[in-house]
C-alpha cells in the first residue's frame, strides 16, 4: 500500500502540485481506501486547502499600497512575472490597507509614505503590532534620512526608491524574504555611511559615536532649546536639525526626547546643572 501511494505521487506533479507540495499535504491530508473484489484497492487521498482555496504550496503572497494605480501597476507586473510570488491585494489608501492585511495576511506588504488615510509609516507600525511575521517594504519617493530612519524604527524590512529598477525591487524582496535588510543602492550617495550600517543591522554600527555636531544638538536639546533657536544657534536649516535629532535618537535606540535626556546626563554627553 505505502508503494502505491508515493507511487500516486506523480500524479500530484502532473496536475501542477508539485512533490514537495504533495508531501506537505500529506501530513494533513485524509485517505479512503476501497477494496473492489478483482480490482485491487483503490486508495483515495483529500489533500487540504489554504484559507484562499488553492492547494498548500510555496508562494510568497504580497499586498500593493500606493495612491498611485499606474505605480501599483508596474509594481504588480514586475512582481508577477517571478515564479513564486504572487500579488493578493491592493489598494492606494492606508486604512483599507489595515483591512486587506486583517483580512487575508500576506507574507509581505510594499507600501508608499504618504498615502491618503494613513501615512505608510503608522500604517506598517500597525501591520506590525497585529502581524509580526509580516515582512513591511517601503518604496517611497523621498531620499529623506528622517524619513529612512522612520521607516525602519517602525519596523520596516527595506526601503527602496521608486526611482530603482525592476531588478532591484525583486532582489529587495528575496533579501527581506531570507531574513535580511534591504537599503536602495542609491542611498549611499545620499546619506553617512554610519546610518546606513546601523540600518542594515550592522553590529559594530551600534558603537558608532555621536558625531560632533550630534553632540552639539544634543546638548542644545537637553539645555531645553526648540529646533528653531538650535537652528538659529547652530546656522542650519529646521530641517537639518531634525534630521540631526533623528539621527541622533536611532544610533542611541531611544524613542522620546525624554530618555534621551537621561541618557545624555548618564552618559556625560552634557552636565547635569538641575
């Protein structure tokens, strides 16, 4: 009997199973056998479905999200035309994004930063809290360091340019999907070496000093100066100044003013005149 039934496997194969699926299937799959007198025994074997309907198999399921139908597009074409992944859901607003996500988990979400509804960055925060094994890709417009540094804070796997190829998207995905970081090949140009090691998980990056400058702004923060009077203080835009504080707050992992505060008198980095 056991004979027959690796046997019946090729039939699995022919019908575009697979094998290894078949195999899979089996380990949840109910039998029926029935004796006919002449004609041997007939064994049947029911293999079970996923919650979509098709048969157990191995592909990497992803959800679109960008206000953009002619980027969705694009995105959903080059994706499609890799065997193994496969686009189950889109759409251009955050909050419906929330509820295609709920409603059927994929493997991976490619999200846009701004999106009507809710921003990409909460919405992949939110993703993350109700589905941690969700894989979050950002694929944004913006060459912004804070908005990098957002991104990844909220749990992003990867976040690429909308100005990067086709190839790059796929190899983005298959690091993500084997556990890995992917940063836009651009951004090197674009931003200090430091951040992008500690973004890519890099762990000496994690004992990267504080730059001079970071250790102005910091000291400025803590003396209780708004970014506009350590802008006017220190000559640089608001803008810099943000991305100063950003910086500064993800080499340290910490998440409010306040515990960089006590970390900044800890640590030295300022006199503790209270």
């Amino acid at each position: 009997m056991y004979r027959n039934v690796f046997g019946d496997l090729r039939h699995f194969h022919a019908t575009g199973v697979g094998v290894n699926n078949a195999i899979h299937g089996l380990i949840h799959a109910t039998f029926s056998i029935d004796n006919q007198t002449g004609k041997g025994t007939h064994l049947t074997i029911r293999v079970p479905c996923t919650p979509t309907g098709s048969p157990m198999n191995d592909e990497y399921t992803i959800i679109l999200a960008d206000d953009h139908a002619m980027i969705r597009e694009g995105v959903r074409n080059l994706i499609e035309a890799v065997d193994g992944l496969k686009v189950i859901g889109e759409t251009g607003d955050g909050l419906k994004l929330l509820k295609l996500v709920r409603k059927n988990p994929p493997h991976m979400v490619i999200l846009d930063i701004t999106m009507p509804g809710m921003r990409g960055i909460e919405a992949a925060r939110e993703i993350l809290t109700q589905h941690p094994d969700t894989h979050v890709l950002m694929l944004s417009m913006h060459k912004r360091e804070d908005f990098l540094i957002m991104a990844l804070e909220a749990g992003a796997k990867g976040y690429l340019l909308k100005e990067d190829s086709g190839e790059e998207l796929i190899e983005a995905i298959d690091c993500i999907r084997s556990g890995q970081t992917y940063l836009s090949k651009k951004l090197a140009n674009e931003f200090p070496s430091a951040i992008l090691s500690i973004c890519r998980g890099d762990p000496q990056a994690t004992q990267t000093p504080l730059t001079p400058r970071e250790r102005q702004v910091l000291q400025l923060i803590v003396d209780g100066h708004t970014d506009r009077q350590i802008s006017d203080k220190l000559c640089i835009s608001v803008r810099t100044v943000n991305r100063h504080h950003a910086n500064i707050r993800f080499k340290l992992n910490l998440k409010c003013t306040a515990d960089l505060v006590r970390y900044a008198i800890s640590q030295g980095y300022v006199n503790n005149q209270s």
